[in-house]
C-alpha cells in the first residue's frame, strides 16, 4: 500500500477521497489501460515527487490536493510507502528504497505560475498518470515549462492589466464618471509590474510603491478632474496586486484542517493588504485629501457588472498569459460564478452568495475539464478566485 500524503498534519481521508473523485471524473478515458511505465530509478522518481510538488504549490493548489496529485505521481511510478510532508514554502517526500528510506526536500519559492505554465503542469501530470512518460523525461518536460516565456510580450501583458482593471472597476463601481481613468491606471499597474521583473529592488516594494503612485495620481489628479470619488478609482487600478488566490486557498485550507498553510498563506495575504493600505494611504496623503463635496456619481446600469465580467476575463487572459482557446472556457466559467452570485444574493445577501458561488465553480471547473481539449482545471479556478469573497472582490 502506499503511505498516504500528509501536508502539515494527518488530513481526514474524506478531503482526499473528494478530490480524488473529481481528479478521476475529469480525467476518465475510454479504452484499454496503458502499460506500465518500466521500472523507474527510485532516486529519479523522489526528485520528480519533490519538484512537482513545488510546482503544484505555485501553481495554487491546496496542500491536500498537491499530497493526493504526488500519491497519483507515486502509483503510476510504483513507488511504495512514499510520504509527503507539503507546505507552502517547501515540499518533503520520504521514499522506502530496499531495507531503508530516503528523504528529500525541496525549497517552495514565491513565484506563481502564469496560467500557460499551470495549463502545460496539469496536462504533464495526466500523462504520468496514464503511464505514457518516464520519470526522466517527466523531469525534462517540468523544467521546460517551468523556464518558458509568457505567450504575450510586454505590450499585450500591459495592455491586459488595463482591461482587467476595467473589468472590475465595472463590477465595483460602475460608474461613467470614473470609467475613463480606469484603463490609464490599470496601464500604470501594468508598467510597473513589468518593471520589477527587471529590477529586484523594485520587486520588494512593488506592492507599497504601486498602491502609492496609484493613490497619488487618483487623488492629485484622476478624482479631482473626473468629479469622482478618488478612493473608488483606486481599489479596482490595484486589483493585479489583490491576494485573491491566497486569500481563497487559505479559507479552503483552513476549513479541511491544514492549519500551518493555512495560516501562512492568510497571514501573506493580509500583510498585502495591509501593504496596499499603507502605500494608499501615503499617496493620498502626499497628493492632499480634498473635502470638497463630490456629488453622488451616475451609475452606468445594471448590465455595468455583467459587461465587466468579460472585461475581467479578457484581461486576465492577457494579463496571466493563459494558453490558447481557453479564452471561451474561462468566460463560462466566470459567468457562472457570478450568475450563482448575482442570483443567490437575492436571498442570502453578499456573504452567503459568494458561498454558492464557490460551491458552483468547483464542479463547473471539472466539468470543463472532463471536455475534449478541456483545460485543467486550476486554470478555471485561478481566475474565479477575483470574483470571491474572501477574493479580490471581497
């Protein structure tokens, strides 16, 4: 038998048999079954787990779901009473070879993958799970996707950070008045995220450097000449910094018992916010709050929200370099979601709709992916994770 994966302490089996059974319907083929990968080196498979699991980590994925992945990694292998220990910030894996046992770790990093690399890390792992590809070239594959470039260059990734910004401003508030700045500092965003790829100093103040010169600009200057709430301008410009994902997977966790990444990944979220608060708060400050009254701004319509939905996958197709013709998929996903809210909300309010909404994309996530050509479904999920409370809309 093999020894079942363990994150920060013994998961309830029912978590992973849940998973499992949606892991199972999703990728469920028809014909024959493969055969076996032959024999692989022990020590070749206990790097694959380990670096696979970092993978799967900045991929987003739960750390009960990465253990039930690697155990499916394990089976296809071979490999017997292998254990997982899975953080966060790095991944344990002890493998019974002959009378002993090897352990190996493997350091987490704080990257996260653009969606092209996670389409590209599900699609390997289904074919280890099928038995078409050895544990060496199974390594080969990973450090390919893991070292390839965005599908988009600078200028559709910028361009991407304006359309999602767009998006959500619409869904936040939409408002005429404060349309046309949206786009100007969603570019802005865009800039300087492409910067700090370049720049390592930039890197570690992005978060307080971009909610400063975002806040700055809104306050000195978009606000004042717009005739807008400057405040409401800034919350949708800073969404690309938003710890949705983090925030969402952290409730997850919590939720089935993974209390040590759980725990880290709600504490990484809220020092972001309060990052972002700070780095608005200085901007506003520097830029001189004005206490002029501003009249009520006219609302767009109630189809604002439904157009912005589009906005958001569109942007977020550019922005987070997702693979070709899953553009489709991801709308879908997305209206359903927030269709499950906009409609639940009429009777269990915000709260308990963003509830139904994250109980509807689960399954919907796995449906698309059970389709032909269909892509994973973390790709459905990361996406969906904007929409959400506790997400960036929350």
């Amino acid at each position: 038998m093999h020894g079942g994966p363990v994150s920060d302490e013994v998961r309830p089996t029912r978590t992973r048999r849940f998973w499992s059974r949606l892991a199972q319907f999703a990728t469920a083929e028809a014909g024959e079954a493969p055969e076996p990968v032959p024999d692989q080196p022990p020590e070749h498979v206990l790097d694959l787990l380990r670096r696979l699991g970092v993978a799967l980590c900045q991929a987003g994925e739960a750390v009960d779901r990465v253990g039930a992945i690697l155990e499916d990694v394990a089976a296809a292998y071979d490999a017997r009473h292998v254990r997982f220990f899975v953080l966060p910030t790095g991944v344990f894996v002890r493998l019974e070879v002959g009378d002993g046992a090897t352990i190996d770790f493997a350091p987490g990093s704080a990257e996260q993958l653009r969606l092209d690399q996670v389409d590209a890390l599900y699609r390997l792992i289904d074919e280890i799970r099928r038995r078409e590809i050895g544990a060496d070239a199974a390594r080969a594959r990973l450090d390919e996707l893991l070292a390839s470039t965005a599908r988009f260059g600078p200028v559709m990734t910028i361009l991407g950070s304006a359309v999602l910004t767009v998006g959500l401003g619409l869904i936040l508030n939409p408002t005429a008045s404060a349309l046309p700045a949206y786009p100007v500092l969603g570019v802005l965003c865009g800039i300087l995220a492409w910067l700090s790829l370049r720049s390592e100093a930039l890197a570690l103040i992005l978060t307080v450097a971009t909610a400063f010169t975002v806040s700055w600009a809104a306050f000195r200057f978009a606000g004042p000449l717009l005739d807008a709430p400057a405040l409401d301008i800034v919350i949708p410009s800073l969404v690309t910094l938003l710890p949705g994902a983090a925030l969402t997977i952290a409730t997850i966790e919590l939720s089935s018992g993974s209390i040590i990444s759980g725990s880290t990944r709600l504490v990484f979220g809220l020092e972001r916010l309060l990052l972002l608060t700070f780095g608005i708060a200085m901007g506003a400050q520097v830029a001189g709050l004005t206490t002029d009254p501003i009249a009520d701004p006219e609302a767009i319509g109630r189809w604002g929200p439904w157009v912005g939905v589009l906005f958001l996958g569109i942007g977020h197709y550019l922005y987070a370099s997702a693979p070709r013709r899953t553009l489709g998929w991801m709308l879908l996903t997305l209206y359903i979601a927030y269709g499950a809210q906009v409609l639940s909300g009429e009777v269990l309010g915000s709260l308990g709709s963003c509830f139904v909404a994250g109980a509807v994309i689960v399954p919907v996530a796995y449906a698309v992916q059970a389709q032909r050509n269909g892509p994973p479904a973390q790709v459905m999920f990361l996406p969906a994770f904007w929409l959400l409370v506790p997400g960036a809309l929350g």
